[in-house]
C-alpha cells in the first residue's frame, strides 16, 4: 500500500488521507466520516468504491468479505495509530524469514518426554487394565520394556495407532493423567 512522505496528518499515513482536510484523521467518504458499522451493510460495489477512496487504487480480486476486513482493519488503523514501528520491523522480518517456502518453525516444539523428568510416572486405565510408564533418560518403560515413544506404548496397549501424549492426557482433554515423582 502506497504512503506518501507527507507529515500534514501525523495521524494517518498520506496514502489513506482523503483530499478534504479533516480535523479528526478519520477516513471520510462524502461527507461523513467511515463508521466500522457501515462496512456490513455496504454493498460490493460500494466497498470496492471505499477502497479506492481510503487507499488510491484499485482494490486487489479479493472477495467482498476479505474487502470488509481490510477496510475495517485499515479504519481501526487509521484511528489508533497502528503498529509500532518495532512491530513492524518484526513482522518484515518474520516475513522474510518465510518466504523460503518453509512452515518449520525456527525452534522446534518441545517434544512431552523432555518435558517429563526421569521418574515421572503416567498412569493410563484401558478396558478395565491400568498401565504404568515410567520416563527414563532414554525414553519409557513399561512392564520391563523400554520404548522410544509414549506412541510405541499406546499402540502396544491399544493395538492401534494413538498420539501418545494424548493418549496419556498430556495434550487435549486432561481426563486420566495421574503423575508423581518417584
């Protein structure tokens, strides 16, 4: 979106400043300013009319609701100043980042078994069975086995495949998790 090096209206950057002067540095349309409130009850046509006031061009092929978003997005940051400049140079930056085409996140997710300190204890009831696990250094031990995975052991019991932390109540509902230090 264009802006323009104008400092007339510090509060809204040039390129949403309508031609009139406005004393309040709201968007204007007509003769009145543009209220949240109207953007539902706008037509396509009209919302499409808004934008090339509010932003001086013509509006991308967006759908009439992703317009109404912008539009509103746009008015509340005209009227609240926006992001601060920090927040700005993050999100460029995160965008960057981005762009390589990779949705890995830079840190990975902490997988629940570092989470668990060895001797931790999950208790899990199936069809009737409880079932201790015991988190080792290594992994998990049940019955004497050890497993590489919390989903290894929910599988053996199940006899099909489970998310092991869920299936432990470490994710999602928090039913059936009893833990205690040994």
């Amino acid at each position: 979106m264009p802006q323009s090096s104008s400092t007339k209206n510090a509060a809204a950057p040039a390129a949403f400043v309508d031609a009139q002067e406005r004393p309040t540095g709201r968007p204007v349309l007509g003769r009145a300013p543009l209220q949240l409130s109207e953007l539902a009850q706008m037509s396509t046509v009209e919302l499409r009319q808004a934008w090339r006031r509010l932003f001086h061009q013509p509006p991308p092929p967006l759908s009439r609701d992703l317009i109404v978003r912008a539009l509103a997005y746009r008015l509340q940051e005209v009227a609240q100043g926006g992001l601060s400049k920090a927040n700005q140079r993050h999100l460029r930056a995160l965008a960057q980042r981005g762009k390589g085409g990779s949705t890995v996140p830079d840190t990975p997710a902490v997988p629940p078994a570092l989470l668990l300190r060895p001797g931790t204890r999950l208790m899990r009831e199936w069809h009737g069975r409880s079932h201790v696990v015991t988190v080792t250094e290594g992994g998990f031990e049940l019955e004497d086995q050890r497993y590489r995975s919390l989903s290894q052991i929910a599988k053996h019991i199940t006899g099909s495949h489970w998310s092991g932390p869920r299936f432990f109540g470490l994710t999602g509902r928090r039913e059936g998790r009893e833990t205690s230090h040994a």
